[in-house]
C-alpha cells in the first residue's frame, strides 16, 4: 500500500465515531492540563494508563496523542495572560508573550501561538508520514546487536539533553534500569532484589513509578511551593494576529517548524528543549534583537510552533523503532505493551491500523484544537480562576484510585507513595526524572538485546558491536556523545593554557 | 555540601551492594550472561557516574528549594499512609472522604464546610463513577452500600 492509500486507510480508522470522541476528548483534556499549571501531559497520562486498559487500543493511543500535543497548545495561554508556564514547553513563551500581553496585544500572542503550533504540529505529522515507513524498513534489517547500539546511542542521549548535569542525567537513567531489574529474571528464573517480597515477583509497575514520580511527586511539591497567583489579564476579544504579524512570524514558524521536528526526533529531544532552542535562534538572527523580552512576536511564534513540532516528531523513533525519546512517549510505550503491541518495525507491518490510525488522528487533532482554542479561549481562561487548592486533592484522589484499581493491590498503593516522595524530593533539588522513566522502560530491551548479540558473538567480546557497520556506528555515536565533555574540557584546558602562555 | 558530590557518594553506596548482590545472582561469562550480568554493568556504570560527581560536580547545583510549606505536604504523606493502611478495612468511600477531609481543611486550609462538602462529593461521584460504572473492584468497608453498587 503506498503513502497515500494507507493514509486514507488512517483516516477511515480515525474519523469512526468512537475515534473521533478519543481525539475530542484528548484535545480537550491535554488543552486543559496545559492550561493548568503544576499538571503536565506525563502526570496525566500516567494517571489515565489505567483507564486506558479498558479502551480499544486505537482509541486509547489517538487519546493519549491527542493530551500529548494538545497540552502544548494549552501551555501558551498560561504563558501569555499570567506569567506563569501551564507547560515546561512554555517557559521561554512566558517572556514576550506576556510582555505583549501587558501591551494589550493577549490577542495576537495568544492567535500566533494557536495558529503556529497548528503550522508547526501539522508540518511534523506529515514529515512523521513521510519519513517513518523508511525508517521502518531499515530498521527491520536490525538483529540483537543494532538494537542494543541503538539503545545504548538514545541512553547517552538522554543523559545528555535532559538535565542540568549530563553525569546526573545517566545516574538518574543507571537508577530507572536498576529499578527495571527488580523483580524475577525472565530468562533463567532468578528472583532479583525482590528482599522476599511476594509482590515484587512480577516487577515494579510502571503505574505506580510514573503515577508516583510524575504525578504524586509533583502534587507534593506544589502544595509546598505554592505562589500567589498574579492577577489573569483580561481574555482578548479577538485572536486574529495582523498583517505585520504574520510578516514578522513567517520565518520563526518556519524555522520553529523544522528545528522542533529535529529535535523531537532525538532520544531526550523534549519539546521544551525545542522551544528553548528556538527562542534561542529567534533572537540570535532577529533584525531587532533588543525587542526580545519586551514583546516581540518572533519570541511566541518561533518557540509555540517549536514545541508542537517536537511533539509529532517524537512519534518517529516511537512507531519505526519502539524507542520513546521521554517520557510521556514511554508511557504511550507502556500503553501499547499492556494491549500486547510492541512498537517497532513491525508495527507497520503487524498492526497497519495503529499506525496509520493515529498518524490520521493527528491531522485532524491539530484541526480540533484550534477550533478549540482560538474561539474557546475564554472558556479555558476562566480554569485558572478554580483554586488549586480544591483540584490538588482531587488529583491525589485519583492518583490512589488509580494506583489501587490497576490490580486491586495495596502494593501498588505504596509503591505509588514511595515513587511520591522520590519524584518530589527530586523536583525539590531539581532533578530531572525523565532519564528514570525512560530507562525503566528501555532497560529490559536493552538487557535483552545485550544478551542476545552476546551470545551470536560466540565470543563474547564487546568489539564484536564494531564488526557490523550499523552497530559501529551507532556505538561509536554513543561513545562521541559521552566524551565530548571531556574533549571540550580538554580543549579548554589547552586552549586557556594557551592564552596564558600568550 | 554540592548536590552533584551527596549524589554521588549515594550512586557508590547503592552501587557497591547491588554490586555484590549481582555476583550472588550469578554472572555468567560474556559469552553467556547470567541474571546478574546486567545488574552488574549497571552497578559498574553507577559506581563511575558517582566517582565522576563527587570529583568533578557541576556549580551551581547546590541547595533545595527551602519552603516554610513542608509541613502541609508531611501532612499529605501522612494521610496517604492513612489511606494505604485504612482503604481495605474501612472501605473506599469511608476511607477517601476521611483522606479529603484533612487534605482539604489542614493541607489547603479551607473551611470546614467547603472541606467536608466537596470531601464528600468527590467521594460519592469516584464511587459512582468507578465501581458502579466502570465496574472497577473497590473495598466495600463499613458504610453499607445499595444493592447493585
């Protein structure tokens, strides 16, 4: 089936009814909790894993899908009429876009950043289109070896692109594949670090470790963090950016759009780091720099547009090779395996519908939410005058409900409180979690993979990874990413000698 | 004391006994790993990463967020600790709306009639919403429920 076919085939799957109501409703609620701050896509998704269990399998996805990107189009309105991020992905959006706010100009702001994330969001979907089922087809062609490369290239990944530290990145990653080995060996049947414990036989749950850490871990926080809320400027009674507007943010949406698809695409490429790169390039080559910070709209557009199309491209290396790039994306990872769907290049193959279903969805996902956000805006404005302190307690109460109503276990329940209090100690010293995350749920591909390609060896030597040209590559990838901090050092080190001696 | 170093000399204090737990696993050879193989890179990897913080920390990664707010989420953690130990014998209605209670009026600071309102609500409608409608298997506990739920 061609490009083509097999998208109009998406589409008859996606615009069923019951698929339509999942990209409904996963517009609505991602542009809900995008909206509130302290409540981001991975909590939520972390919490609905276990309703999702219930639902047809399309479904679900387009669902999650659907909260994933739809919460990067809430994020902005938050950014732009309060100062505060609703999203991670809007911190930089909070800079001009409320200065152009105070300036009276909440509409374009709000209008530009609706109609770049539809630009940018749309843009992805279809380079997602394009490019997966080749990479798909190649990624067919990889045994144990490539596999594991290509996992352990995402793993330095990771640790490099999403903390503050690079090293505390991989140890937070080591902590998640430690976490990923509790439990009995499916191998050879060996119980490992279950201190004889009954209900760590089957391993922990990824539920209660992401309802914990993402959910729990951040209700906590914020119920001690908690600032005053400043004054919410009035809704705008129109979003139509003008003419000048849309001159000025051509080019950043454009750029935002293509930037945002690279960076989603690569393991820990989260979309707040595409829109931070994108603010960062807005200014670099903006004809009037010194407006940065006091209002201009290449500092909304550029960023917003960004941020979605980080969204869509970080659909790729899910769907062709099984490998989430953080961790809202390992939970739909999550979700896929609880229905017995192993993403991967098989995918294509095994389950067209799920592919080709939710590439659709998000077609027509893009075109639900700038109905609902450009009209509707003052509707979702007023979510923000609910008082957090009536919601949080709700959230924990479906956080335990949750927890409990997976496999009507109480150990789940503390397993859920424990991964609280980690998840909020580690955003109490600003600890990234997502190398967790994503490592719990790689590691045992990784494990598996690792012994396999050990074994094809037959000599159980590791230069066996440089004898097939993807694998070496790919390792000798990885190995370039982990010491390039320490050939900058190096450098610097002969560089300022240099300097001195001069 | 730099948060990089205490993270470090944590990653060699998990590292050294996962270490030696994998051993006790069996290891194998590298031509054919055995169930402690893995663990043991991981122990391996985490050790260095701990070296590597506790040598060469990052500035700036020093202190915690200080909060004059901690005792409202202690507070939390206690009622979750509630929850964990009172859900099956009391029952999930009996048991969340106890929870919200304290969650609304001690940890927000609402007032008793807000608190209890809302606590009792919320706990009615997830009833409704889950057992009764989605079917979802909640402990019944001590308040006796309609016929059907």
């Amino acid at each position: 089936m061609d490009t083509l076919g097999a998208l109009v085939h998406g589409f008859s799957i996606a615009m069923t009814p019951g698929n339509l109501l999942a990209v409904l409703l996963g517009a609505f609620i991602g542009t809900v909790i995008g909206v509130l701050p302290g409540l981001g896509p991975t909590a939520t998704l972390a919490l609905l894993l276990p309703i999702t269990i219930g639902m047809d399998m399309v479904s679900a996805l387009i669902m999650m899908a659907g909260i994933y990107y739809g919460a990067m189009y809430g994020g902005s309105t938050t950014s732009i009429l309060v100062n505060i991020p609703g999203e991670a992905a809007s911190v930089v959006t909070c800079i001009d876009g409320y200065q152009m706010a105070r300036k009276g100009r909440a509409g374009p702001a709000l209008g530009m950043s609706a109609f770049g994330s539809f630009i940018g969001g749309t843009v992805s979907v279809v380079a997602v289109m394009l490019i997966s089922p080749f990479l798909a087809e190649t990624a067919l062609k990889f045994g144990a070896p490539e596999m594991f490369a290509l996992l352990f290239f995402a793993f330095t990944c990771i640790g490099g692109l999403t903390g503050k530290s690079r090293a505390q990145g991989l140890l937070m990653a080591c902590i998640g594949l430690l976490l990923g080995v509790v439990g009995t060996d499916d191998i050879q049947g060996v119980d490992r670090f279950i201190f004889g414990q009954l209900y760590l036989q089957d391993g922990i749950g990824l539920v209660p470790l992401a309802m914990g850490v993402f959910g729990l871990g951040e209700i906590l926080y914020n119920i001690e963090k908690r600032e005053e809320q400043g004054a919410i400027l009035e809704t705008p009674k129109s979003l139509l950016p003008t003419r000048e507007d849309w001159r000025r943010s051509a080019m950043p949406i454009a750029r935002g759009s293509l930037l945002g698809f690279g960076i989603g695409v690569i393991p820990g490429g989260m979309p707040a780091v595409a829109s931070l790169m994108s603010y960062a390039v807005e200014r670099r080559v903006a004809k009037r720099p010194d407006e940065f910070g006091k209002g201009a709209i290449e500092g909304v557009a550029g960023p917003e547009t960004a941020n979605n199309a980080a969204t869509a491209g970080g659909f790729v290396p899910l769907l062709t090779l099984g490998i989430p790039t953080n961790s809202v994306l390992a939970l739909m990872l999550a979700a896929m395996m609880l229905h017995g769907v192993t993403p991967g290049p098989l995918l294509l193959l095994k389950w067209p519908d799920v592919f080709w279903g939710v590439i659709a969805s998000m077609y027509i996902g893009n075109i639900m939410l700038i109905i609902l956000n450009v009209p509707m805006i003052g509707l979702f404005v007023q979510l923000l005058r609910v008082p957090y302190g009536i919601l949080s307690p709700l959230i924990i109460m479906f956080i335990m409900l949750g927890a409990y109503a997976l496999k009507s276990s109480v150990g789940d329940l503390v397993a859920t409180i424990l991964f609280g209090l980690m998840g909020y100690l580690m955003k109490r010293f600003g600890i990234e979690p997502a190398p967790l995350i994503l490592a719990f749920v790689l590691g045992p591909m990784l494990e598996n993979n690792l012994s396999k390609a050990l074994i094809m060896s037959h000599t159980g030597s590791p230069l066996f990874f440089f004898s097939r040209p993807i694998s070496a590559t790919l390792i000798s990838l990885a190995i370039l990413v982990l010491l390039y901090p320490l050939v900058r050092w190096g450098w610097r080190l002969v560089m300022g000698r240099g300097t001195a001696e001069a | 004391m730099n948060l990089d170093r205490i993270l470090g000399v944590g990653a060699l204090l998990l590292a050294v006994p996962v270490g030696v737990a994998s051993w006790g696993f069996g290891v194998g050879t590298s031509k054919s790993p055995g169930a402690g193989f893995w663990p043991l890179v991981i122990a391996v990897v985490m050790f260095g990463l701990g070296v590597s913080l506790i040598l060469r920390p990052s500035p700036g990664l020093v202190k915690a967020g200080g909060s004059s707010r901690w005792g409202r989420s202690s507070l939390s953690l206690v009622t979750l600790a509630f929850y964990v130990v009172a859900l099956e014998p009391l029952g999930y209605l009996a048991t969340t709306a106890l929870m919200l209670v304290v969650q609304f009026r001690w940890v927000e600071g609402r007032s008793w009639r807000s608190s209890l309102g809302i606590a009792l609500l919320a706990s009615l409608v997830s009833l409704v919403l889950f057992r009764v409608l989605l079917k979802v298997s909640l402990p019944t506990g001590v308040i006796p429920l309609p016929r059907g739920w």
